[in-house]
C-alpha cells in the first residue's frame, strides 16, 4: 500500500468518525424529558416553558428561527400543550408551523438519510412522520377552529386531512386507520354547520366505517333529507331511523327550541420513544426473527470478538393513561362519551411495522463501526499498538455517539372520547374532567346553535 | 463491509452534517431575489401581484369600468372578502390581494369606495354577534344596507394533490362585481396559481 493512498484511508476514516461530533445532538427523548416530567406533575404551563427553552424561543407566542428540522415536533407538541390549556389562537399557530414543515421533511427524506441511518446514528435522517401523526394534526387542529367558531378555517383543515388521508389510502394502501374517523367526524360537523350537507354527509358515512360514532345517527337522520349523498350505509341507517319512527314516533327534531353540543375529550399520552443499548449477543436473541441470514452471521462474528459490541437502538416507554375513564358533566348530569379512537394502540401498531427494520438499522451500524475499527487499524498496521487503541477508541466513540432515533410527537392523546347531543336553547354549564385536568365552561347556545367544547388532559 | 466505501461514505456523512449552516437575515429592497423563491404552497406576494395585474387589466377595459367612469356622483361600491375554498390558510394574502384591488380602485376616481371597517359592523349587524362572519349568501343584503350599488369579492378554489415525492396546489381564483339590486354578475375574470413543493 503505497503512503497516499494510507493516507487518504485515514482521511476517510477521520471524516467518518467525525461526522457524528457535527450533529452535536443528544436524542430527541432528553430534549423532552423536562417536558414530559412537567405534564405528568400536571403543571401544562411549565411544560410548555420547557419546550420554549429546547427551542430558544423567550415565549410562547414566538416560533423558532429555524423549524425545518427536529423543532418541528416540538412545535407540535407545544401545540397539543397549548390546546390542553385552551390557548386555541397559538395552537393553531403552531399546528400550522409544524404542519408544513413536517410536510417538507417527508417530501425532502431522501438517500442520503437513509445513508446516515445506516452508518452511524439512528436519528441521523429527516423525521418521517407516521400516518397517525399526519392525520392528527389537521384532526386537532380542526377542533381548534371549531372551539373558536371559526367554519372557514375548520373547512381548511378538513380539506387538508382529505389530501392526506388520499395519499396514505391510495399511494400507501392504509386503507383503515381509526384516527380518520375522528378526522371524518369533525370534518362532518365542520360541512353540517356550514351548510354544506352533502359534504358533510360524505364525510361522516367514512366516520360511521369505524366504532365509537353511535351519536352520528341522530344527525345523519335529521341532516339527510336536506342532501343527495346516499351510500349502502347511510341507506341503512335511514331505513333503521324510519323503523324507529314507526315504533316510536314524535322524536325531537331539527325545528324545536334547542341548540347542539360536541364534546371531544383527549386523556393521557401515547407512548414515546425510549433509547437502548444492549449487547449484541442479547439483541441476536431478542430480534432472531427480524434480522436476515447475513447480517446474523457478521453480527455473530462480532459477538464472538467481544469488543464494544452493542447495538443502540429505540423502543417503546408504556403510555399514559389511556385506562382512566374521562367524565363529562352538563348542568350538573353526566353526559356518556364513547371512545373515539385509541390512539396509543395506533402508535404501537405503527411501531410492530418499522421495528424490524430499525433493528437490522442499528446492526448494520454496528458492522460499520466494526469496520471503520478494521480500517484504522490496518492503516496504521496491523500489530501497531497505537493503531489497535486508536481503532477501539474509534468504535467506542461511535458506539456512544449512536443516537437511536426517537423522535415522535409525545403529547398526542392516548386515547379521544366523544358525545354529541341536543339540548335546550340557553346558557348551560360544562365540566370536564379527566386525569386531574379539568376544564369550566360556560355556553349560551341559541336556537339551532352550536358550540364544541373539548379538553386535551395530556397526564 | 469493504473498505474501499469508506472514502465515499466519509463525504456523504461529512455532507449531511454541514448542510444547512450560516443563516442571515435578509433585507427584500436589498436583495430583489427573494421575493422569486417559493417557499411555501400558500400565496405570496409575487402570486398576488402577477394575479392582480392579468386581472385589474381587464377590469380596466370592462364595460362596466366605462359605465362607472360615466356616472356622475360616482357609485358606491363595497369589497367583500374572498370566499376560500382551498386546503390552504391564504385568508391574510387574500385580504391582502383585496387591499391591492381596493387601492387600485380608490386610485382609479371611478367609484366611491365604501371603508371595510363599515362593511365588518354591517356583516356583524347582519349575521348576529355569536356568528359574526361573512356569509357570501348574504352579500346582497350587506350591499343594501350599506348603500352599495355594486360589490366586489371573489372566491378561490383549489385542487391540492399530494404523491410520495411531491405536494402541488393549483389555485383557481374569481374576481367578480356584483349589481346589488339585480345580483347580476357584471364582471369576472378568472386568474391561475400553481405551487408545489418537490
């Protein structure tokens, strides 16, 4: 080996081993952790003071300077924190900050993430952000526009989520994620209120395709002889309404003295994602099913070393909450919630479909770092002492500079209950209460009227 | 893994490192350029005035533009909001957009031009105080009230399709004018925007 091209060996693995100390970033997790300890003290306003800090912003109301990158998800979690409090003006500022810049990360993600994924840190690449995610944030951010009255920008949100849910159904073939019937639920009462009842009607045969939307009839009933859109099941449900009339007739209508609540309750946290490091040897145990034939082997091969062989990879924490039971008060009597969508057990099945390929990620970032170990070592010569504890140093250092990636929007609802009925005309009394957050309010609904009242308890 | 990647991999982890560093803010009269780059797949000012120009054009050779010339006092006119029918939030740019034409108008000593704080207390007397929006079916009866002969407003709709690679929004926005009393469209012209992200 003639001395240029030992050097421009070392070179390379000099760049290599560098290149992680310029990301400079501990995981996304610690960058949450005050955060996260704040909500689960219940202390919303503390949390969001953290968050500001992570984004060197001096307040709520400023955006970062730069949100292209990670701070977009803290931008979405403070925005989830803020309509817990019912700062409803903010959090749609941010939700729509985090919005597109989310939508620019997934659509900028390219090779060379995967590059970096692949060689030395997990949390290397863009965020790609999950179904859920996606279609959470117009879903919540709906609700924003709703609670402040506001059709117009409810309608936005509601044609947005439409783009994405297209994209995910069509392009991606994730035909049946339960958060669309939340999304579709809103985005129905969004069209009924503004009077556009086809639309509306559209949209809430895809919420009546999921469980928890047994309130819907009612207004399916009321809205669709207004409209034109019939679907099997719609037709089902008004041949179902006509057999009730029969036997019950005199039901309330749409004409009488009343106006019409929807409550929307989100409880608890989904879970977030946690780093780990664990012996290769045991990871070959825990994941046998997830890693193919060849990477088994070096993997083993490494093993069998017993030298700074570990893999970092991320998991799942528990979540919270999700088992507390919400309660809802109107003037004093309770209101029955049904669930709407359990969100927690949407990120767990997301996390089942992409675990195995980040564990093959994490081991091949282990065989890469054995191999920038082999290359310093055969450039300064294979029984040079100093090249032997150079190349260790080198493996060591990117051991620990392997970030696992755990980034995820850690304040969505665990889970999201909702109610929708009528009542009379008048001012009305509100409690909410679920996980030791609770929210009262008062409303005056008119005749024909309506108001959506909603709690984020993100304990 | 063979070392011969090495040397490749070192640029392409050292490339994804650096990019992005050395921000600084930028003046628009300084550097003209920045108002070209497109940076989001709402309206800017660049979408607004190219739509404003093709459109104001042709409102200045239109009919009812020489009937307006000719009256004497000039007749009232009230300019409504944009109804938007897009996934996008563009209200501010659309307000923005009417503001121009507004301008444009009160420049133009063709009509009177009655003052949109007036015209937010009418929609508010109109529609209620629980609800105090504009509702396009009612503009009309804001007209009436306000002594308007005709009104301008506009609606923009959009079709907004998203693939793996790519986001595209293609605007399609309406200016129109409205007789009050007959509600007859007197004038429109329509107007193309397209922005994607890719």
């Amino acid at each position: 080996m003639n001395a240029l091209s030992k050097l421009g060996r070392l070179a390379s693995v000099a760049g290599l081993v560098l290149a992680p100390w310029l990301v400079g970033c501990g995981g996304h997790t610690a960058r949450t952790l005050e955060m996260r300890s704040a909500l689960d003290a219940g202390n919303a306003k503390g949390a969001i003071k953290a968050l500001d800090e992570e984004l060197d912003v001096k307040d709520p109301k400023d955006l970062p300077g730069d949100i292209k990158g990670d701070n977009a998800i803290l931008v979405l979690d403070r925005a989830s924190i803020q309509q817990g409090l019912s700062e409803f003006s903010l959090s749609k500022r941010d939700f729509e900050a985090a919005d597109k810049a989310i939508d620019m990360l997934d659509l900028a993600r390219n090779a060379g993430d995967s590059i970096g994924e692949y060689v030395f840190s997990g949390s290397s690449g863009r965020y790609q952000a999950p179904p859920y995610e996606k279609l959470m944030i117009n879903t919540l951010n709906m609700l924003n526009y709703l609670e402040t009255r506001d059709l117009n920008g409810a309608r936005i949100e509601a044609r947005r989520l439409s783009v994405i849910q297209k994209y995910y159904r069509d392009n991606l073939q994730n035909k049946e994620n339960p958060v669309v019937g939340l999304g579709s639920m809103l985005a129905g009462f969004t069209f009924e209120k503004s009077g556009e009842i086809d639309e509306a009607l559209r949209y809430y045969d895809e919420a009546l395709g999921f469980t928890g939307f047994g309130t819907l009839s009612e207004a399916v009933r009321r809205i669709a002889p207004l409209g034109q859109y019939r679907s099997p099941r719609i037709k089902a449900l008004l041949h179902e309404g006509e057999k009730d009339d029969k036997a019950a007739p005199g039901l309330q209508g749409a004409d009488d003295d009343t106006g019409e609540v929807l409550f929307v309750v989100g409880y608890g946290r989904v879970a977030h994602k946690i780093a780990n490091r664990i012996p290769i040897g045991l990871a070959l145990t825990y994941f046998a099913g997830s890693i193919q034939p060849h990477d088994a082997a070096a993997a083993n091969k490494l093993a069998a070393q017993g030298l700074v062989t570990w893999i970092n990879f991320p998991s799942l924490a528990p979540g919270r909450g999700k088992w507390d039971i919400p309660s809802c008060k109107l003037d004093g009597q309770y209101v029955q919630l049904e669930e709407a969508v359990d969100v927690d057990r949407q990120v767990r099945e997301e996390w089942k479909k992409i675990e195995g390929k980040i564990i093959v990620s994490a081991i091949t970032r282990l065989i890469a770092r054995a191999a920038v170990g082999q290359g310093i070592q055969t450039a300064a010569g294979r029984d040079n002492v100093i090249g032997i504890l150079a190349s260790l140093g080198a493996q060591a250092t990117l051991t620990a500079l392997d970030t696992p990636d755990t980034r995820s929007w850690e304040t969505l609802p665990a889970r999201v209950a909702v109610a929708r009925m009528r009542l009379p005309a008048g001012k009305h009394r509100i409690v909410i209460d679920a996980r030791g957050w609770q929210r009262t309010q008062d409303v005056v609904i008119e005749k024909g009227g309506w108001q959506v009242v909603s709690l984020m308890a993100l304990r | 893994m063979k070392l011969r990647f090495l040397p490749l991999l070192s640029i392409a982890a050292l490339g994804l490192t650096t990019a992005g560093c050395g921000k600084e803010v930028v003046r628009g009269s300084n550097d003209p350029s920045i108002d070209a780059h497109a940076l989001s797949t709402g309206l800017d000012k660049d979408d607004i005035q190219r739509a404003l120009h093709e459109t104001l054009n042709n409102l200045r050779a239109a009919p009812v533009m020489n009937e307006w010339r000719s009256t004497n006092p000039p007749p009232n006119v009230a300019i409504f909001p944009f109804q938007n029918s897009t996934s996008e939030h563009i209200d501010s740019m659309l307000d923005a957009l009417l503001g121009e034409a507004e301008t444009w108008l009160v420049e133009s000593g063709t009509v009177q031009v009655i003052s949109r704080e007036r015209q937010t207390q009418m929609i508010r007397e109109v529609e209620g105080q629980q609800n105090a929006v504009f509702n396009p079916a009612h503009a009309a009866r804001y007209g009436k009230q306000l002594g308007a002969k005709y009104l301008i407003t506009g609606k923009v709709s959009g079709n907004d399709e998203r693939s793996e690679d790519m986001r595209r929004v293609q605007y399609f926005l309406f200016l129109q004018v409205i007789d009050v009393e007959t509600s007859a469209i007197r004038w429109q012209r329509k107007t193309y925007v397209t922005k994607a992200i890719k």
